[in-house]
C-alpha cells in the first residue's frame, strides 16, 4: 500500500507545515538581531548535522569495512569527492540553483508581491527583489536541512521497505521545531520546503518499496556522508560566511551507489568487503 510506505514522509509533511506557520505568525514580533542569532544558532546546529554525517560517518564506515586496510579511507574520500565534483558539475550544467532561486522568485511574486512591482517603481523592484532572494534562501536551506541526514535515509528506507516510520516520526517531530525557527527568520520559503520533503523522502521510501533493499550499506552510508557535505554547506551560508550553490550539489547525494558499483565492477572487493 502507498500508505505504508510513505506515512512517515506525510507526517513528516505535515509537522514542517504547522512549524512554519506557526514561526511565520511570530515571525513579525521577533526583532531582526533576535532573528539573526536564531539563524546562528541553527548554523552552528547545522555544522554540528554536518560533521556527524560526514566525517563522524566516514570514520564508522573505515572501522567496520577498512579493518586491515590502510588505504580504505582515501578509497571511501575519492568515492565521496568523485561524487562531489561530478554531481556539482551536473547540477551546474542544468542550473539547478538558477532555476530553483527563478521559482522561488516567481512563487513570491504570484503569492506575496500582490503585484507592487508594476505600480511602486524601483523601490518596490528592489525590495521584491530581496524578499524573493529570501524567499529562495529559506526554501533551499530548509529543504537541505530537512532532507539530509541519516535519519531521513534510514527512515526513508525502514519505511518503505518495512513500513516502519518510526524513524521518520521522531524526524518530524525535531524538524516542527526547527520549521518553527527557520520560517521566523527566513520566511514563507521554508514552508514551501514541504514539497522538497514530499517528493524527496516519499520518493526514497517508494524506490526503497520497489527495489526491496537493492541498495548496499556501504552505498546509503556514503550517500549520507556526501549529504553531510552539503549540510555544512548550509551552515556556511546561515552563517554568512560563504554563498555555496547548494543546490548546484544536490545530484551528488544520489552519486556514490553508481561510483560504488563501477568500482566494484573493475576491482571486486575494493570497496564493498565482507
């Protein structure tokens, strides 16, 4: 049933969208300098995200596969640039962050603009300008957030291939809280982030539905780790310290089982070990 499969990512839906309303509706009374150090907040948080998946998630991999193996890391570290650079490159050529910035400029001028552009001149230009760039911030830095990790991987998984969300229901609930903070910062973009969780996670539990486990450890352990990746990516721009075109990255999370089974194809047991 497609019930079974994809509860966990409805809920999960469902808890971001009360979350984001509800930060929306304080986001009005929260002064800007209290805004700024909630996104700090959740920036660092993020950086935290970041190195559990990445590199804390690496080292697990190394210590349960690379026993005996000295140069099992570096082969797990080409698997994740590879993936890095191949899937930035690919996400550059179809500018996904061009495109997903224009539908987000796009969404805040149909829904929240109530067409000022044509009648108030260039300063209403401009702060439409700026609130769709919000607009586009918020709804990138959610979707990340909320759809990397190994709790949406696992979830992911045990819900479509087992139909147990438990793992997915404990996710929703940690990220109505952070929709809540984000959304008081960063705007309605983080409530459009619900169509990012809708078809990446329901589509992960279907996939993992259909193919019955096809997938390796070793592959949704990487695909995690490259995602931790992008999560400190994130954090660098909630931080302000540098602008990444996250979403130019986002093919990369999908790389490593396809880099994985090349490998193993021309060298058996380099990566995938007993």
């Amino acid at each position: 049933m497609l019930w079974e499969a994809t509860n966990g990512t409805i809920v999960n839906a469902v808890t971001v969208a009360v979350g984001s309303g509800i930060g929306l509706a304080f986001s009005s009374r929260i002064p800007e300098r209290y805004q700024r150090i909630i996104l700090d907040c959740l920036g660092l948080v993020t950086i935290t995200l970041g190195v559990d998946a990445a590199v804390v998630g690496m080292g697990q991999l190394v210590s349960r596969y690379g026993v005996g193996v000295p140069t099992y890391g570096a082969r797990l570290g080409m698997v994740m640039v590879g993936s890095l650079i191949v899937g930035s490159i690919l996400g550059t050529a179809l500018r996904l962050q061009e495109r997903i910035e224009g539908l987000g400029r796009a969404i805040h001028e149909r829904f929240f603009s109530g067409g000022r552009r044509a009648t108030e001149g260039a300063a209403a230009v401009e702060g439409s300008a700026a609130g769709a760039a919000r607009f586009a911030e918020g709804f990138l830095s959610a979707s990340v957030i909320f759809c990397v990790g190994p709790l949406t991987l696992l979830g992911c998984l045990a819900n479509g291939s087992q139909g147990i969300p438990s793992l997915l229901y404990i996710k929703a609930f940690l990220d109505g809280f952070c929709s809540m903070a984000l959304a008081a910062s960063l705007g309605a973009g983080v409530a459009a982030s619900i169509v990012t969780v809708l078809v990446f996670q329901g589509g992960l539990s279907l996939l993992a539905r259909a193919t019955a486990g096809g997938l390796n450890e070793l592959s949704m352990q990487m695909m995690n780790v490259t995602g931790g990746v992008l999560l400190l990516a994130t954090a660098l721009m909630l931080l302000e310290i540098k602008r990444i075109p996250v979403a130019n990255m986002l093919p990369a999370i999908f790389l490593p089982p396809m880099v994985i089974a090349m490998v193993e194809k021309f060298g058996p047991g380099l990566l995938v070990r007993p």
